[in-house]
C-alpha cells in the first residue's frame, strides 16, 4: 500500500492499549474526510480509535470509518467497520466510537455482540417463520424440479384452500391436532384431496426442520402420527376413473364428429387417433410435425412423464394435420380464438364439444385413452409394452427402465394405423372439409 505523509502502516496503527506518540495524527473535519484522495489510513486525533480507511474500488475512491481497538476478551487487535462516509456522517461515526469504547470499559467485545445480535434476530426469524412463509419458501426451492408453472400453482392452490387454518400458524407451532383439523373435514368425503394435503404438510414441515425452522417429528406423517387417527385410505377411497366410451361406439361417436367440421372436432379426432392428452393437442404447434417421417414429436415440457415422447401418425392423423393447414395460419395446430389462450384452444374446448354432442354428454376427452387401451388388450396382439409407449406412461420398475433404451416407433406406427382403422375414418365427400378459422363459430 501506498503511504503518503499523513498515513500510517496500519499494522503500526495507534490504540487506546498501545499509544505511539511519535505518529502523526488529523483532527477530522465533514469536509476532509469526505474529500482526501490519497490512499492509506487516517486516525482521528480528536477521537481514539476512529480511523478512515481511503481505497481504490472498482467504481473509484472509497472512504470508509474504522474503529480500531484491542478486545477485551481476546487481547487481539481488531477492525469493526462503521460505514462509508458516503452513508456515515463523522458526528455519527464518533458517537458510535464512544458508545463503542463504553462497551469495551465494560468487558464487551463489539465485533462479539454484533455477532451474537445477529444470530439472535436469525433465531428470532426462524422460530417465527409461519407456515404460509414456510409454503412459499419450499414451492421457490423445488420449482426447477417440476415440470410446469401449473404445478406449482396447484401446491400453492391446494395448501391455501383445504390448509388455511395453517397459513399463520408458526411452523414450531403445529402439531398433529392442528393438521388433524385440516384433514378430519375432507378425510373422507374428498379422500384423494386429503391424502395430496396431508402429503403436501409433510413435506414442507420437513423442509422446516431441514431449515432448523422446527424440531421434533412431522405431526403430518401418518406412521406413529396420524396413522391412528383417521380411518385408512385403501378402506374409503373410491377411484374415479375417468369416463372412457365403450369400444364399439367409436365408430358411431367419429362420424358424429365427422358431422360437425370444426376446429375443435378435429383437435378431438386427433386426440383419439394419437391417444394424447388433452394439453399435449391443445398446445401442438406445427414446428413438432414432420410430414415427411409422418411423426409428431411433444417436447419434454409439455409432457407429463417429463420425457419426449414421438406419436407417429396414422393416415387420418395426418389427414387432419392438412385440412388444418389449409386455412391456418397460427403457430398452433388447432388454434382457439380467446386471447387468454395466447392462440391456442380454450382448456375446456373439447370437453364443451362433447357435451354438446347428444348420447354423449358424460364422457370425457382423456377417457377416450382408456377406449384406446381396451381395445389394444381385448382386439388386438399387440404387446402391452408397446401399448404402454404409445400412452407416453412412465414405467414405475426402474430396472427395467433401465434396461429398455428405444421407444418401438415402427411397433407403435402399426399400432396407431391399425386403431385408426378400427375408429374408422370412411367419410362422404362433403363430411372431408373443415370449416375456416375466420368463419366458425
């Protein structure tokens, strides 16, 4: 470092314990310490132990006051910073200087106390954190791993809803008649919803404890916990099985289709064809089809198993494919015309169409899976492992997922040519033509 006249080697630096008289000291001025340029330390003369510290940062000279002195606990000499002259004024720097001196009288290191002040607040903030805080915190930290935006909403809408009673309470606070109070309503009347609540309790009660936010066991787990108390969910829980419509009535149900041209009927067509969900059609976009192999290919964000996933497509599919691109010109394959859709079809679309369609009204899109499923096992010889594949479905052994590395896309495209003549795809001349975007309705 460079010394110039007034500057001292801070190693050499005066202390109330170890005066040196024969080093140059300033009696600070407002305007001295807010304009001196040359580099080095600088003691106040007027007020032992405040020193000002003139560098050179990266955004120019940087003046900062210092207080230097001997602990009282240690011996050792040390350096607490008291802010920049930018931010500090000297009136204020010196007060803190004599505060700081009375505390060193009195046996306190203030490097020590600022330290156990700061802890203190820390431990304050942590066994204050509220469970709504708690929410927040764990939804920020696993968001990278989740698929969607969507999901994480649905943490957040499923936790405020059935868990609000929750949301104030300390999390060092809630035990398992708290959590009892939020399951006991929807326990079992709503058995699948309070089983993904009480799932979702836990695990941000043990990112609380992981985050030393609370201790002791998770009043959430069931096991030696709430496993008692509430009646088990093999015993109530009735799964809902999406309405999926008998296989003979495919036929019958396409030709109804056929019937009504529409976007909306042609997403759906589509849909059953290729045996996708409804978010995978809705959001298809034409950069995902290849004409050529006949392929359309879902990237891994839009896909539930997190993987990409290719559909190869029958004749029908790619019939479909071309009316659309006959008068679309959306970046969307089947384009809707809410804004709020951002040019896609409306989440409700298809299903809205179904219920419009006399015979018809209780099944749903994503059932028609299903119907795509039991006529692969009761019509056809097909594998089932193929079957598996061509619904995109992730394979719980991991061994052997481990050891199954292809995804049989020529199995699976006489597969899909093959459903697609069961559905039927005979038309009328004028049943073959779509209605254009601009004029339906």
């Amino acid at each position: 470092m460079h010394l110039n006249k007034n500057s001292v080697d801070p190693d050499s630096t005066p202390t109330e314990s170890a005066p040196n008289s024969n080093q140059r000291r300033l009696r600070f001025t407002h305007r001295w310490v807010t304009t001196v340029h040359a580099t080095g330390y600088y003691y106040d003369a007027s007020t032992p132990g405040l020193a000002l510290q003139v560098t050179v940062g990266k955004r120019g000279l940087c003046r900062s006051f210092k207080f230097l002195y001997r602990s009282p606990i240690s011996g050792k000499r040390r350096d607490k910073g008291l802010g920049s002259t930018s931010r500090t004024a000297l009136a204020d720097a010196r007060q803190k200087v004599a505060t700081y001196r009375e505390m060193i009288g009195r046996g306190i290191d203030p490097l020590v106390a600022a330290a156990e002040h700061k802890a203190a607040q820390l431990r304050l903030h942590a066994t204050s954190m509220t469970f709504g805080e708690a929410v927040d915190r764990y939804i920020e930290a696993k968001a990278p791993e989740w698929r969607s935006t969507k999901h994480q909403q649905q943490w957040k809408n499923t936790l405020t809803t059935h868990a609000k009673t929750l949301i104030n309470l300390p999390v060092r606070d809630i035990d398992s008649l708290a959590v009892l109070g939020v399951l006991e309503p929807i326990w079992t009347s709503k058995p699948e919803t309070a089983s993904r609540v009480r799932q979702r309790i836990e695990a941000i009660l043990d990112w609380a404890a992981a985050r030393h936010y609370r201790s002791g066991d998770n009043p959430a787990r069931l096991k030696g916990n709430l496993g008692p108390l509430l009646p088990k969910t093999n015993k109530i829980k009735r799964v809902r099985h999406h309405p999926a419509l008998p296989i003979d009535q495919i036929n019958a149900f396409v030709k109804t289709l056929h019937a009504r041209p529409s976007v909306s009927a042609h997403a759906l067509e589509f849909l059953i064809l290729t045996a996708a969900r409804t978010s995978e059609v809705r959001l298809a976009v034409w950069s995902e089809v290849s004409f050529e192999t006949r392929t359309w290919i879902i990237p891994s964000t839009r896909m539930k198993s997190g993987r990409e996933h290719r559909v190869p497509l029958s004749d029908r599919a790619v019939e479909i494919l071309k009316l659309q691109s006959t008068f679309n010109t959306s970046s969307f394959i089947f384009p809707g015309q809410s804004r709020t859709d951002r040019g896609s079809l409306s989440d409700g679309a298809l299903l809205q169409l179904i219920r419009g369609l006399s015979g018809y009204e209780t099944y749903v899109p994503h059932g028609f899976r299903s119907t795509f499923r039991d006529w692969a096992a009761e019509r056809t010889t097909f594998a089932g492992e193929t079957v598996e594949l061509a619904l995109a479905h992730t394979i719980r052994n991991r061994t052997e997922s481990s050891y199954r590395r292809g995804d049989q896309l020529e199995k699976r495209r006489r597969l899909m040519q093959a459903w697609a003549t069961f559905v039927g795809t005979a038309r009328s001349q004028n049943q073959s033509s779509v209605v254009p975007i601009s004029s339906r309705s």
